[in-house]
C-alpha cells in the first residue's frame, strides 16, 4: 500500500473519531463529511466523471443533514492545510471506506430510537446519499 498523505490521514482521524461520539448531527460527524466531500474537489489534476457525481451525491447528502440544524458551531475542514491528491492511488479506496462508514452509521441511527421521528428521517435520507456516493466510486 502506498504511503499516505496528509488528506487521507486527516479522514481516517476524523473517521475514527466517529467512534466515540452517538451525536451525528454534530461536529465530528459533519466534519467527516466535510472531508469526505472534498475528495471530489482534488484541485492537483481533472478528476474522472465518476468523482464529478460523487460529488453531487456528498453535496447533497450535506445539504440534507445540515437542514434544520442549528449551525452556529462553527465546523472547520482541518485545523492544518490538506489537499486530496487525484493522483494518490489510494485516495478512492480511503474515501469509500470512509464514506461506506458514515453511511453504516446513518443508516443504523435512523434505524434507531434515538433522536425525533423527523431527525431519524433525515438520517435514513442521508445514508441513502451516501450510499450512492460510495456507488459513483466503485
């Protein structure tokens, strides 16, 4: 496997951080989003077609969870300056693994009893993007 770059290490971190938190309209949740989304924006090279409509389904995905939110936490991409690299031979199987997991855990709260009825729909909404961004990339 191919050394990582800064991208790839900041949304495996954010990710991961997925694990300790149950809040996923939060800050972790959006930033590993965030992140994810940006993949489809690599600024280093033009991206194939299939990143184009990964993208939309990130976008929307976003703008779907972030409806009805109150949004005045601020959430930032990274605290330091990362790229994704379109020419990094690993950046589709870390953003898919990542996205897949964001999509397991939407899908499982909406699932759920947590949260208002409302909320868990947007859950269940926002898996079912993300699920259709993971099938853009694979």
């Amino acid at each position: 496997m191919p050394p990582m770059n800064s991208y790839r290490i900041a949304l495996m971190d954010a990710t991961d951080r997925l694990n300790s938190t149950s809040n996923l309209d939060g800050p972790d949740a959006q930033q590993a989003l965030l992140l994810a989304a940006y993949a489809g924006v690599a600024p280093d090279t033009a991206m194939p077609a299939d990143w184009d409509f990964y993208t939309v389904a990130m976008t929307d995905a976003i703008g779907e969870l972030q409806e009805g939110l109150d949004l005045s936490e601020q959430v930032t991409l990274t605290s330091r300056p990362v790229l994704p690299a379109a020419s990094d031979p690993g950046l589709r199987e870390g953003v898919t693994t990542a996205v897949r997991r964001l999509a397991d855990l939407y899908a499982t709260a909406a699932g759920g009893q947590a949260g208002p009825g409302w909320r868990r729909l947007v859950w269940a909404q926002v898996a079912h993007r993300l699920d259709d961004a993971v099938a853009e990339l694979t």
